[in-house]
C-alpha cells in the first residue's frame, strides 16, 4: 500500500505538464474560433469593374401578336334583339387543337327561347289586332258609304225641289236653294270624313304591319341564333381560352356577348410576343428599343432576348391588383425548335441602362446617414469610413462614380 502511494506521487508532475498542455491547446482553440467567427462576422466584398446594367423586374404572359379570335355568333350583336349575353354550357379544353369547323363550345339557349316565346305572343297579339282593324274598317267604312248614298240622294232630292220651284214664289225658290247649298255641303263633309277615316284605318294598318315585320325579323333572327350556339372554329390553330374584364381566364358557366364577345382564340404561334405591365412609378424609365430578357418560367434554363414593342398610351388597372399600371409589349427572338405557347407565364427584365466598364461594390457595403452614402474600407489592417457617391443601383450592386478604386475591399456590415 505505501510503495503504491509513493508510485502515485511520482506521477504528479507528469499529470500537471499533460493538463497544462491541454489547457493551453484548449486556449489556443478557443482563440482560433473566436478569430475566425469575428472574420465571419465582418464579412468583405471588392469593388470590382464589370458590365452593370439597371433592370426593372416584371412578370408578364405570351401572347400571340396574330390570331383568330372564336367569337359569338353574329346575331348576337344586333340591337334588335334582346339578348345581350348568354352562358357558356360546354367548351373543350385550353390547347386542344382543331380544324376549320371542328367545335369549339356550346352556349345556353334558354334566353334565346325565352325571348322567341315573347316574340310569338307580340306576333299573335299584332295579327289579332290587324285583324280586328280590319273588321272595324269594313264595318265602318262600309256605313260611312251608306251615309254617302244617303247624303247624295237628299241633294238629289234637293236639287229636284229647287228645279221644280221655277214658277213659284223667290221666297219658296230661295229656300229651295239654300236645301240645295246644305244637301251639297253635308255630301262634301261626308266624303271628307270618308276619306280621314280610311286614311287612318290605312295608317293604323301599315303601323301593325311594320310592328308585325320587324318582330318576325327579330323572330328570324331569333331562331338562326338558336341555330348557332354551337360554336365552331373559323381555322385550324390552337384553342387558347380569351379572358374576362376581371382578367381571369374564361370557363364554363361564364357569359359572353356584345360587350365580351370572344370566346377563344387560335393564336399564330410565329408572333409570340410578352406581354406586361409596368407600374405607373416606372413607367417613365422605358422607352421603345430597350433589351429586355426574358425568361419562360415552363423553360426555366432557357434565356430569350426580347426588346419593347409597344408601350399604351393610357393607363388602366393592373389584372389581380389596384394599382394603375401601362401596358408594355416585347417582341421576341425565338426560333421554332422552342416550345412556346401562348398563356405562358414570363419573367421579364426591362433593361433600362447600361455601362461595359463600371466600379461597383455589393448592395450590403453602403450605408447612409444624412443622406450621405458612405462605406468602410479595409486598409491595411485599419477601417476607413468613406463617404461614396452612386449613380444607378440593382439588386445586387451599386454603381460607384467617386470616392472608392478598384480593388479595395468593403466592409458588407457595419463594423
């Protein structure tokens, strides 16, 4: 027992230099990890000379420039008949492709025979009424005749007294005269009225009979439109489905009519274009002739290059949001191997400026106070607040015209 204690005393100093080594390889470890967590915590970027291009950012749709659009039928757009919309009951689906006269959709007839029920009742109800003008007119006319015979034979009978009163008194003759002045005038108004009231039967004949054409015109109108509400294409193409004034795609269920008339269209592929809307802030920073790149999001490893087309001259209601916005067309460059169809959504960056040689640092290494830019350097071991000035930004960098060279190292956080 004693020979092992003092075997353990021996040891001691050999168990104190094993400790003290690892305590200060534990030291030295700890140091090593705070140095470097305190690098990564001040993180650095360069300034570097590259292409530096501003952008605007904006989501669009393909769109064909050229197509047919699949509208409703023609008789729907008459203002004679009082059928503004009806309801689509049966389309086939987006992309099918079809054929000269191959079907394309169904809508709802109901309106339509609703509307002709109450176009037979108007005609029934105008031939009765012809016909009663009629019957009234002969019963009528046909008396007003008989008071004519009558009135003419009382002059005749007048004018008999007055020829016979040769020998008697002037007094007698006179009156035989003014029988005759009556009998005369009371024949003239019954021919008068005679003749007004033939007028007017006629009158209100022709007024019944032009009733009567213009329903059975709306009637004949009725029924061809009853006759086309199956809609059938106008060329071969693909079916791509048109939108609603909210700018969501047409389905079933939806009306369509004189102030929503496509239904469809059947867009030439060879005239894709992509179709945006630029906010009204941004608005003023396009121009006719800018490159945009544009990015299928269905080909999402595929870049085309575009460039701006059109831009609207008015403003109109952003679809899906309540911002004001402009509409903006971008023509592409694409060939036919690329799979492109209308509807597809589009990445677009509008390019708005651009420089070969430009100093920039990354967005993170400039701070502002005061409206002042400014970035820290790192200069030979010391940190330098630098106040900058910038012309033109993206998302990643700052374009740098004065207070920095190329090569210095910026601070990305604030040390």
């Amino acid at each position: 027992m004693l020979q092992k204690r003092i075997k353990n005393i021996k040891e001691w100093p050999k168990l104190q230099k094993i400790v003290a080594i690892s305590s200060i390889a534990l030291l030295l470890i700890v140091g090593l990890y705070l140095i470097l967590s305190d690098d990564k915590k001040q993180d650095v970027g360069v300034c570097e000379e590259m292409l530096f291009q501003t952008y605007i950012d904006v989501d669009g749709e393909l769109q064909a420039a050229n197509s047919s659009d699949i509208s409703i039928p023609e008789e729907l757009f008459s203002d004679q008949i009082r059928v503004w919309n009806m309801k689509i009951t049966d389309l086939v689906p987006e992309g099918t492709r079809v054929n000269k006269g191959d079907y394309v959709a169904t809508l709802d007839p109901s309106r339509v025979e609703d509307e002709l029920k109450r176009m037979d009742e108007r005609l029934k109800a105008t031939r009765d009424q012809i016909q009663e003008i009629r019957l009234d007119s002969g019963v009528n006319l046909s008396n007003m005749r008989n008071e004519i015979q009558m009135a003419k034979d009382k002059l005749i009978d007048s004018q008999l007294k007055l020829d016979q009163s040769t020998f008697e008194s002037k007094a007698y003759q006179r009156q035989a005269q003014i029988e005759v002045d009556k009998a005369s005038r009371f024949c003239d108004l019954k021919d008068r009225n005679y003749d007004k009231s033939k007028r007017r039967f006629i009158t209100q004949l022709e007024r019944q009979q032009d009733d009567m054409d213009k329903n059975q015109t709306i009637r004949d109108l009725l029924i061809s439109l009853k006759k086309g509400i199956k809609i059938m294409a106008p060329s071969w193409g693909i079916v791509m489905y048109a939108k609603t004034w909210r700018g969501k795609k047409i389905r079933v269920g939806d009306d369509v009519g004189r102030f929503m008339p496509v239904i469809a269209s059947l867009p030439d592929l060879n005239s894709l274009v992509s179709e945006v809307f630029v906010k009204e802030i941004d608005i003023t920073r396009v121009s006719i002739g800018q490159d945009v790149r544009v990015k299928v999001d269905a080909l999402s490893n595929k870049l085309f290059k575009g460039s701006i087309k059109n831009i609207a001259a008015m403003g109109q209601e952003m679809p899906g949001t309540q911002m004001n916005g402009y509409k903006v067309v971008v023509s592409l460059s694409y060939d036919t191997t690329s799979v492109l169809l209308p509807g597809m959504s589009t990445s677009n960056k509008i390019i708005t400026s651009s420089w070969d040689k430009a100093l920039v640092v990354p967005r993170q290494a400039v701070f502002e106070q005061d409206s002042v830019k400014y970035v820290y350097i790192k200069s030979s071991g010391d940190i330098v607040k630098q106040s900058v000035k910038v012309q033109g930004e993206n998302d990643r960098f700052f374009r740098v015209v004065s207070g920095i060279n190329k090569g210095d190292k910026v601070f990305l956080t604030m040390p």
